[in-house]
C-alpha cells in the first residue's frame, strides 16, 4: 500500500508509505492520494485530515527511478496525474493538516505547501530540488512560493534548489510552526482533533474566501465575504456559536457535516 488511511474521531490520517525511498512519488499513488482525499471529503463524519510520511522522510518528490527512461512527453505527461492531487488538496472542504516529518525535497514539498496547516519537525527541511535535476518546480511551487515567502525568497528558494530548515522555514511564513521532533505527531493529531470539532462548514467557506483573494480585487473580495456570511450565517454552526457565547459555555458544533 503506498498510502495508508487511518480513522480517528471526527479526522482521517494519510501516510505516505514508501519509507525506504522517502516516500518518493509515483503516478499511482498520487491517484491513490486523490481518490483518499475525495473518500474523506465524501464522509460526512470526516471533519479534517492530517497528512504525514512513515519513516525518515516526509516525501521525496517524483520517484526518479520511475522516470529514468522516460521521454521528455511522458515526464509531462505525469503531470496530468500529479495536477488534480493539488487541484483536489486546495478545493477540499474539510481543512488538511500536514506534519513534515522528514525532507520535503520536490513536488514532496509542494504537496506539503498545498494544505492548510503546515507543521514540521524541527530536523525537516524544504528543498525546491528541481533545477539541480534540470527540470523547474512543479505542483504549484511557482505559485506557492511566492505568495508565502515574497518574492526575493521565492526567486533564491526555487533557483539554487537549496534546503531550508524547518525553524527557517517557519519564520519566513512559508509554513505554521516548526516543532520539536517528538512533539510533531501529538501536535499535529490535537490539531486535527480540534478542527474536527470546530464549524467545518465555516472553515470550508474560509478557506474559499481566502483562495479567492490570491486573484480579487479588494472589492470583489468584500463583496464574496458579504456572499459566504449570509451562507455561513444560515449554518446550525452559528446559531450554537452565537447562543454559545451568549451562555457564557463552549459551543458543540456539529457532529456532521452534513
Ligand atoms: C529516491 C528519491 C526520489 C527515488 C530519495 N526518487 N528514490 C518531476 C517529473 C515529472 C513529473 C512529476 O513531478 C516532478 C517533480 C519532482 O518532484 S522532481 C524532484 C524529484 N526529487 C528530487 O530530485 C529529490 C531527490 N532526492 C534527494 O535529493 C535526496 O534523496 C534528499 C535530499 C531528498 C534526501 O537526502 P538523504 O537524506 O541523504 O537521503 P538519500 O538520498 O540517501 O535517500 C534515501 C533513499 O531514498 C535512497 O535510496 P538508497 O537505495 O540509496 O537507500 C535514495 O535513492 C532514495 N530516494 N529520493 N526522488
């Protein structure tokens, strides 16, 4: 099984599990990646996702033994496989949660730059490995760089393919925090466990807002927010968040999402 799916109350585990090749990619387990991703956003009970690598590595991008005799078509051709994943990751209504557990080198680290909430180890690193194979970074890492890092970051980052530890990466935004090694799992799984229980349908329209904003203009963008509160506002969510608060008592969302 090149990935592994695990249950939890209220959120869904993903493990990448190639760990004797840091769980490099191959065609098929990204396919095997996207129909998970669509498994949990079809459960209604699956109210998040975390998505780490078993052994050393988080993922090491594209197999490179997979390619070795392949022609330069059928290198771009993969893409057609790899692209829905990261289509899929940014659409999903649930939010993704990913623990980098290990080196994020490649379309590794941009798969991790796709999720909502990057935790990484503190002994992980970032490598835009690309150009020291000759080929230019792919799943989204021309368009996630520099909307996280800016763009003198993003320039240096994707051209001398160089990696950056996971402290360094997490003061420069590209993600959420960098953890301690053995406190990397135990946050990640409370993280999860706490989204699973927040109002899943507001953090799906939130989500929304603030991928819309990457191309809005700001009034555009007020206009979609004025859009997404009436939504949110019909939600049982936020009748028990308001009635909540006024109680003075935690709210209980919903156990669903539907
Ligand atoms: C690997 C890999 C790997 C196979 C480690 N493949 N075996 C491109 C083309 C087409 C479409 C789709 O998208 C893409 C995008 C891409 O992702 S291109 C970029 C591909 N990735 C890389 O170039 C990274 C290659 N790997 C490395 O540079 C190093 O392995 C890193 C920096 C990730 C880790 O270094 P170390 O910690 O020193 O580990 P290692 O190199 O000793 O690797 C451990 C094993 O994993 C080793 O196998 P072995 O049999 O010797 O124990 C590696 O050969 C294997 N491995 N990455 N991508």
């Amino acid at each position: 099984m090149t990935i592994l799916v695990e249950n939890r109350a209220g959120y869904r585990v993903i493990t990448l599990n190639r760990p004797e090749r840091l769980n490099a990619l191959t065609a098929k387990m990204a396919s095997a990646l996207t129909e998970a991703l669509g498994a949990a956003e079809a459960d209604p009970e699956c109210r998040a996702l975390l998505l780490t690598g078993a052994g050393r590595g988080f993922c090491a991008g594209q197999d490179l033994t997979a390619i070795a005799d392949a022609r330069p078509a059928e290198i771009a051709a993969l893409l057609e496989q790899y692209n829905p994943l990261i289509r899929r990751l940014r659409a999903l209504s649930i939010p993704i949660v990913c623990a980098v557990n290990g080196v994020a080198a490649g379309a590794g680290a941009n798969l991790a730059l796709a999720c909502d909430i990057v935790l990484a180890a503190r002994s992980a690193s970032f490598v835009q490995a690309f150009t020291r194979i000759g080929l230019v970074p792919d799943c989204g890492g021309t368009w996630f760089l520099p909307r996280l890092v800016g763009a003198a970051r993003a320039r240096a980052l994707a051209i001398l393919a160089e990696p950056l530890p996971a402290e360094t990466a997490a003061e420069w935004g590209l993600i959420w925090q960098a953890v301690a090694d053995e406190e990397l799992m135990p946050n990640a799984e409370t993280l999860a466990g706490r989204l699973a229980t927040q109002a899943t349908a507001a953090v799906a329209l939130t989500k929304r807002a603030l991928d819309a904003s990457e191309s809005n203009t700001l009034d555009a963008q007020l206009d979609l927010e004025r859009d997404l509160q009436a939504k949110a506002a019909q939600s049982l969510d936020f009748a028990e968040g308001l009635r909540a608060f006024l109680d003075k008592r935690p709210p209980v969302f919903g156990k669903t999402r539907s």
